[in-house]
C-alpha cells in the first residue's frame, strides 16, 4: 500500500535511541508521533551523570564510533520546537491495530499539568510545595513537573502565584488514535532492583546500593550535591567495594551479560578515585569486559589504584559504626579477604523496561529474553513489517551502539519511502 509523506512515524520511547531517531527522521522531512511515558526526556540518561568514558554530561550523547569526536547536545537541538515532531509526554500506547504502513494506533495521553511553553523555571512553585520538581536543568521539554500525588497547602499558593500561569491543577488525560506507516520502539533497560539476590542484602542495609544509586550520590544535582556520604548517617565513605554480574550471567536470574555493567562500574570507579580525595575503590567480579577502546579505561582505573579482586563475595556484616565487614575469597590468590567497607555497590542486570512483554506480544514480536528480537539477525534493527526497534530495547547497549542503530532505522525508512 502506497502512502503518502505526511504519514507520521510512531517512535516509542524518547532516551537517546528514540530522540535521535525523531530528531533525523525530523530533520529529513519526516513527521515523527515520539511518545514518552514520564514527564521528561532523556530516559536512563537523566540519573548516570557522566558518560563513559569520556565524562562528559550525560545529555552530550556521542555521535558513534567512527567519529568518536562528533557530539550531539539534545538540550541545544530544540527538540520541542522542531515542527515535524509531536512531542507527547506522559502517554502511553494503549492499543495496535491495522496493517504495515497504515497502522492504528490508540494513545492514552496523562494530564498536561503544567504547560512547557508558559513555563520559565523560574522556581517559585518549588519553593511553595514539595509537589513540583525540577528534574534537570536541562530537561526537555523545558519545565517544572508536577506529582499529583503530593498534597500539601503550598500546591493552591503556587498556582495562585505562578507568574506565567503556567500551571493546571485540574488537567484531565485524554484519548487518542492516530495513524502511523512505521512504528519505531526505544523503550529501553531498568535497573534490576536485586531484592531477591539473598547472598548480597540489598534492601536490608541503607550502604547496600546499586550504581545507578551511586550515580545519583555522585550527581551535584542531587540530594547530597556530589558529596559521598553513607545513606545510613551521613557521614563521609571512604572506601567502596563495587560487585559486578549481580543478576546478570545468573541462570536464577538473567542468562545474558548486561553488557555495560563493567565499564559504567568502572566509570564510577574513576571518578571516585581521581574527583574525591581519599576515597579508596574495590571491583569483586569474576570477568572484567571492556571491549574495544574500554581496555583503555580498564588499565587507567588500575593505574589509579582500584583494587580488582577476582573472586565471590562470602558474608556481608553490618557493624556497630554503620560500616559493612565484607569478605571475599579470591580465587587467584585462593584465600578469603577481609574488608571493612562504607558502602556496598551492586552493578545490577540490565532487565527490559515495564511494558516491553506487552509491545511484544500485542504486536507479534520475536522475544529475546524478554528484550525484542530481531527478526533477522542480518538486519537487526528490524523486528516487523514496518516495525524497528533500536537501543536498548533490543538488549543493553552502550549510548553510541544506540545511536548508531537509530540511525539505522532512521536508514531504512527513508529507503521504504523512496520506494512508495
């Protein structure tokens, strides 16, 4: 079936994989549905601080491999001004139907609590109620978020008192059904939370943490502006003993290797021992992964003096000063070590965002442990009639690895379109 140019593209999920998708296809004419279902874009991106291994922020994603230097800021690229994109944030879809090239598509768009294009951020509504929030300084679309959840006297005053009127109190979500030729899916990775991962104790003490929760301590924006402090009192940490392959290459748990789990450990690993002043590092792991130019990174965290200890974590102890006793057996030098550590970093699987089972089986996808699966393994970012996925959706991936398979996709829908 023949379409025409100004069918829309539907791409699901606005991270680095789905912006830059909707930012080319954009860029080349083509109008582009990108849904998200939080507040901002951004996805993962928003809470790892730097990128490795460049440290550079977050929000600068790297152009790809072959141009290591090409850098792209979505904070600059007027994602929200870009006339051939329909941003809709907090939507999700609800329903698929149709066929390939005229699909049906029925969203379930939240309340637009706050307007993006009144809103200046000017940060008296933060000041007013613990209700509104600022998620980024450079989050898209530019503005404060809201969290009906949160009741509190100072919601009516910041409403009252909003210079720009920019805030809606009584919103109402709405439905939608549009028509899209292609759909694009960039839902992305979660963190697994490893609750049920007994041997580490996760959730029983407050220094017991994941790296995207050390990523978040790390952050200057965060709670602790960038200070290392212990969760349980506050007080400084001074030595950190990381743990790879939590969850991941587990046959109880995931199968697969998370892929990036090693070099965003050792990205933290870096800054803790080269940006924090006596703050010593421990990595336990059984395989250190650093393909391609990450070896570099490797070696360089080694000569800043991380300790690698090759080996399985035995016992963790709390102790009375809020330290954990940890000990380790290391299994190049077949003895157990102790160690007294301030906190405790699991480097968890990367599982398939909430929602990922529901895409595949509505749209008849191939599942590849619980990611989606490409239907040829020759052209991966292909996983249906008109259907692509890219990024993580596919499996963890590396920002640059996301990039580049967005444009894959971005590839072969222009080629579908000079055909019709």
């Amino acid at each position: 079936m023949k379409r025409t140019v100004s069918d829309p593209v539907l791409i699901i999920g606005a991270g680095v994989a789905g912006m830059t998708a909707a930012v080319e296809l954009a860029d080349s004419g083509i109008k582009t549905v990108l849904v998200e279902r939080l507040s901002t874009t951004g996805g993962n991106a928003l809470n790892l601080y730097k990128a490795f291994p460049t440290d550079d922020c977050f929000y600068c994603f790297e152009g790809n491999r072959s141009r290591p230097g090409i850098r792209k800021c979505f904070y600059r690229s007027a994602l929200t001004e870009q006339p051939n994109i329909d941003l809709k944030m907090n939507c999700q879809v609800e329903e698929f139907s149709g066929t390939p090239g005229k699909f049906s598509i029925k969203l379930d768009i939240g309340p637009q609590y706050i307007d993006p294009k009144k809103c200046t951020m000017c940060g008296l509504c933060i000041e007013k109620s613990k209700a509104f929030s600022l998620v980024s300084p450079q989050c898209q679309p530019q503005a404060v978020t809201y969290d009906p959840k949160i009741e509190d006297e100072g919601t009516t005053i910041a409403v009252e008192e909003c210079p720009t009127k920019a805030i809606n109190l009584e919103a109402k979500g709405t439905k939608k059904t549009i028509n899209v030729s292609d759909i694009v899916i960039a839902t992305g990775y979660h963190e697994m939370k490893p609750v049920n991962v007994d041997e580490y104790g996760y959730g029983t003490h407050p220094n017991i943490i994941t790296q995207l929760e050390l990523a978040q301590i790390l952050d200057p924006l965060g709670e602790t502006k960038g200070a290392l402090l212990r969760p349980s009192d506050g007080k400084p940490a001074k030595h950190v003993m990381m743990v790879q392959c939590v969850g991941s290459r587990d046959e109880n748990y995931y199968p697969y290797c998370s892929k990036i789990c090693c070099v965003y450990a050792l990205k933290h690993a870096a800054i803790l021992t080269q940006e924090r002043e006596n703050v010593d590092v421990s990595v336990v792991y059984m395989d250190i992964r650093t393909y391609d130019r990450y070896e570099k990174y490797y070696r360089d965290t080694r000569e800043a003096g991380v300790e690698f200890v090759r080996g399985r974590v035995a016992s963790i102890e709390p102790q009375k000063d809020e330290s954990l006793e940890v000990i380790v057996y290391d299994s190049l030098l077949d003895k157990y070590l102790k160690f007294a550590v301030d906190l405790f970093v699991l480097s968890s699987a990367l599982e398939p965002s909430s929602g990922s089972s529901q895409i595949i089986e509505s749209l008849g996808l191939k599942s590849a442990s619980g990611f989606i699966g490409a239907s040829n393994p020759e052209t991966e970012v292909v996983v249906g009639n008109r259907i692509y996925a890219c990024g993580s959706a596919l499996g963890p991936s590396e920002v640059p690895e996301s990039v580049t398979q967005a444009r894959a996709v971005v590839s072969k829908i222009l080629q579908n379109r000079k055909c019709e």
